[in-house]
C-alpha cells in the first residue's frame, strides 16, 4: 500500500511539473506574441508620406529626418533621388521610395549603362544603410500624353530592374510606375472599375513585369477632386470618412461608406478585370489642402484635418477595404509640406502636413509617436460648404443615395442599452458597419488576427465588438448606432450573447498534457489578460459565464 501512495505521489508531482512546464511556456509564448503585436502596431509600416521639394523654404535633410522619425510614419517617398535626404534617412529604419525623372526615361530604355550607372549611384551607393525598397520610372507617365515617354516606359523599367538585379539588388528594391486615377474609364460602382481601353496594350505590358516582378501597381486616389468636380450637398461627409448613408454597389450588394475605399476597390476591379489578381495596390499619393482660392470649394483646415485623420485611422483599423478586408494598403500621404514654388492655384501649395519653418504641424492627425493611437478627427465642413453626392470620379456621373432613418433613442434616457447587430441584418450590412464603425479611430485592434477579441472570428461578432464601441465612445448618441440599418440597441449586453466554436489551448497551440481542454461551446471566451493571470481557471472551468465587463 505504501509503495502504491508513494507512486501515486509521483505520478501527482509529475503531472504537475509537467503542468507548470507548460503554463511557464505559454507563459513565454503569450508575453512574446503580445511584443509581436504591439511592435507591429506601434510600426504602422502602412502609413508613407510624399516628400516634395519645389520649395525654397524647406527645412535641412537631417531636420527632416528627425520630425520623420518623431512620427508613425515609416515610409518616405521622393520625386527624385535627392542624396542629402537619401543620407539623413539611413539607420532610421524609414522605407525610401526613390523615383527617376519622366526626362530620364528615354535614356533609361535606350541605353543599359545609362540604367546601371543610375542605379549605381542612386541606390546602390545608399543601399543598406539607407532602406531603398522602390525604384519609380517616371510619375504619371500614361496620363502625360508623350507617345514617345509612354512607348518607352516598359524598355525603362525593364532596364532599371536589370541593373538592380545585377546588383544583388533586384529582390530587395522593386521597380515600378505611377499612374493617374484617370487611367480609369470607369470606376462607379466600384465593381465595374475598368481601365480606358486605350492603353491596353500599354497597361498589359506594364502589369505583366508588376506580376512577374512582385512590384505594386501604384495610384493616386484624390476623393478630393472627386468632391471638387461634382460640389453637391449630399457627400462631403463620404469624402471625409464621416458618417452617412452610404453607396450601394448594387453589383456586390456593398455599401460603400468612403469615398477612398471606394475608389480604390475601383481599381482593384479593373485590375481583376484586366487578369492581375495577384498585382498589389500602392496608394502612391493622397490627401486635401488645407487652404485654397475662393473658388476652389472645399478646401480648410477642418476638411483635412478630417481626411487625413479619418484616413489614418481607417488605415490604423486594418478593416481594408470591401474588395481587400482585413489589411491596410501602403499608403503615401501627400505631403510632408507645403511647395511654395509650385505653380497654380492656391491649393496646389497647401497640402503640407507639417510646417516647413518650424515643423509644427499644420493640424494634428495624431502622426506623433506619443499620440498616434489618438481618436481621429470628425471635423464638420463650414455651413458655408457644399457637399457632392459621391463620384468616384468626376467624369463619373453618380447613382441616388437613399438616405436611412437613425435609430430611435430607448424611451427611458437612463436606460442602459448596447448597440448591437440587428437580427436579418447581411454579411454586407455587417461589414459596411464594421468597417464605418472601425474608420471612426476606434481601437479595433482586439478583433484583428492575435487580439484579445478576435475569437470567434465570425463577421457578426467583429461587427458587434465594433458596432457597440463606437456607440460608446460616440457619447452613446442613437444616431451613432445606425450603422446602415444593420444595429438596433438593446438592452442586453453584448457579453451575454453567445459566441460558438471557441477552442482554448491557446490560440490552437496544444499542449503536451491530455487535460489540455476546450472551452465549453456554449461560453464566451475569457478575455486576453484572464489567460495570463488565471490560467488555471481558464483550463478547467467546466462552465464559463459571460464576462458583464467585456464589451460593456
């Protein structure tokens, strides 16, 4: 008997040695997968910004450098390949995107020496301390109208991509072209964007070397002159990233809540359209001055300030867009600062995100570093303003936007109530609210891949997580739960509705014990810091109950 209990006793201390084994190690795996997730959250390598220099007042390339690396922004691109600027950035860890001149082109596809010795001294003698990771032939060479520059684009940035590779260089740095919006033929609905099939033959060549190479296809999306074009009160708010009824794109049954997302889904479309599945967009230039002409209708600080803020948090929110859910496309914002020596209206020098003088921010979009996880802005336009129904382009006349009724307010003010998923409601209600709701500055990094609530990882679960959380934060104002019809507030919590198919073991890893447990299917999911703190409660409570605290 006494060997028995003395076995027994053994096997006990084995099985919990074996036990604490392996909590020290989720332990270890959790900690590091946290780091993980807040390194890549805090690095935002999806935000650029352009850097123009036709300007006599701009500040020296190692100022520039600093204010750059004060900020989230983790990628810089050039008109040109200015060596100071190119110096100032090494060891930062900012992404460079460098570009030749549309002049250059010729050379460049004429003549392979041309193309090595430009790649030599432009990347080459920068390269790695100085983190080059694209090489741009020319800027909106198509739209130009150059028959000759157009036909010799492909030879060019053939010749580029040659150079590079007999540099070891050719995985590293990509080549690619900037194209105009208007390449577009059309690009309303968002399903039926096609490029003008004037330059097809053109664009097929040029999208076969991004195919073949890896390389972005690179655009630049201006809601701006969209809105400028076609200055209707309905849609400054869709420009904006503010709230509205939204576009339906009666091809997907999307509804369309900004105009960004919707025209760069146009381009997505034309690109399938064309075979280029696998071609990735770039977002090579996008913002709205801040100042303008009388003339020159929506241009202020307010309507900027809201864009690129909205902007950033939409980007921040890796809600994607409806073609391209659950990432952030590069995107380049335009610009660092202001070119005072540009020619034309006033706006053409007043897109500058930061002072040129000073390097004060013109307006906070919560760029900063201390602040970039600051709520975006919902400036409102001046009264005095007009806003347009959307057009995706100007040329593209715009379909009837019916707008919805807000969700009435509970009968008792001091009711407690959630906006929550409305029953009915589509996957394309769902997600248009998602992604409207998580555009606002919302934190919705908990249902991204890894967060505390991506699990169950079902379109109605992110979209109640987001839907309720920006009820919350928006005052809890029942117009902010309208969310395209698809949320209706309740008051039973979010917390209590029950959220299947969970497994434990986290996150799929399994452990080497055979008590290793799934969650029983009817409970929610504790939350992240449950595991860390009780993971023992989190292995073995044979029945879990809501957490009243989760989504409240």
């Amino acid at each position: 008997m006494n060997d028995m209990i003395k076995h027994c006793n053994l096997q006990n201390r084995e099985s919990i040695s074996s036990l604490m084994d392996a909590f020290r190690f989720t332990g270890t795996f959790l900690l590091l997968t946290l780091l993980l997730l807040v390194n890549k959250a805090n690095s935002q390598s999806f935000i650029g910004v352009n850097y123009g220099q036709v300007a006599d007042n701009l500040p020296s390339a190692a100022a520039t450098a600093k204010l750059l690396q004060s900020t989230s922004i983790q990628k810089v691109r050039l008109f040109g390949s200015d060596p100071a600027i190119i110096k100032a950035l090494a060891n930062t860890g900012i992404d460079i995107v460098i570009s030749t001149a549309n002049g250059d082109i010729p050379a460049l596809a004429s003549d392979p020496n041309f193309a090595k010795n430009w790649v030599n001294a432009n990347v080459v003698a920068y390269y790695p301390s100085s983190k080059i990771i694209l090489v741009n032939v020319g800027n909106e060479v198509i739209m130009s109208g150059d028959s000759n520059l157009i036909s010799q684009l492909l030879p060019a940035m053939q010749n580029v991509k040659s150079a590079l590779d007999a540099a070891s260089l050719g995985d590293e740095v990509k080549v690619s072209t900037v194209h105009s919006m208007t390449l577009l033929k059309q690009s309303e609905p968002p399903s039926a964007g096609i490029f003008d099939p004037g330059y097809g033959d053109v664009l097929k060549g040029l999208l076969a070397f991004n195919n073949a190479t890896g390389s972005p296809f690179e655009v630049n999306p201006y809601p701006y002159f969209a809105y400028r074009g076609d200055p209707r009160p309905e849609t400054l708010a869709f420009c904006l990233f503010q709230q509205n009824p939204g576009r339906l794109d009666a091809n997907t049954n999307i509804n369309y809540m900004n105009m960004f997302d919707a025209q760069v889904d146009a381009v997505r479309s034309a690109l399938d359209a064309m075979g280029f599945k696998n071609v990735e967009i770039v977002v090579a230039e996008t913002g709205w001055p801040y100042k303008g002409d009388s003339d020159e209708v929506g241009a202020s600080i307010d309507n900027a300030k809201a864009y690129n803020g909205n902007l950033i948090a939409h980007l921040r929110s890796m809600a994607g867009t409806p073609l391209m859910p659950g990432k952030s496309i590069d995107t380049y914002l335009f610009a660092l600062y202001d070119e005072n020596l540009k020619p034309g209206p006033t706006t053409e020098r007043s897109f500058g995100i930061f002072n040129s003088v000073d390097l004060t921010m013109t307006y906070d979009v919560g760029l900063s570093k201390s602040g970039n996880n600051s709520q975006a802005p919902a400036a409102v336009s001046p009264s005095t303003e007009t806003a347009p129904v959307v057009a995706v382009s100007p040329s593209t006349e715009p379909a009837p936007v019916t707008a919805k009724a807000p969700v009435a307010p509970p009968t008792d003010p001091k009711t407690k109530a959630w906006c929550v998923p409305k029953a009915g409601a589509s996957d394309a209600q769902l997600q248009a609210s998602l992604d409207y709701a998580c555009g606002q500055g919302i934190d919705c990094s908990p249902i991204q891949p890894g967060g505390s609530r991506f699990e169950p990882n079902t379109l109605a679960a992110h979209a109640a997580y987001a839907m309720n959380l920006y009820y919350k934060t928006s005052g809890q104002n029942p117009s902010s739960c309208d969310s395209s019809q698809a949320a209706v507030l309740s008051s039973h919590s979010p917390s209590n509705f029950k959220l299947l198919n969970v497994d434990l073991c986290f996150f799929g890893v399994q452990l080497s014990f055979n008590d290793c447990a799934k969650i029983n299917k009817s409970a929610r999911l504790l939350p992240f810091t449950e595991y860390i703190v009780d993971p023992f409660r989190a292995f073995y409570k044979d029945k879990m109950t809501p957490n009243p605290n989760t989504l409240e």
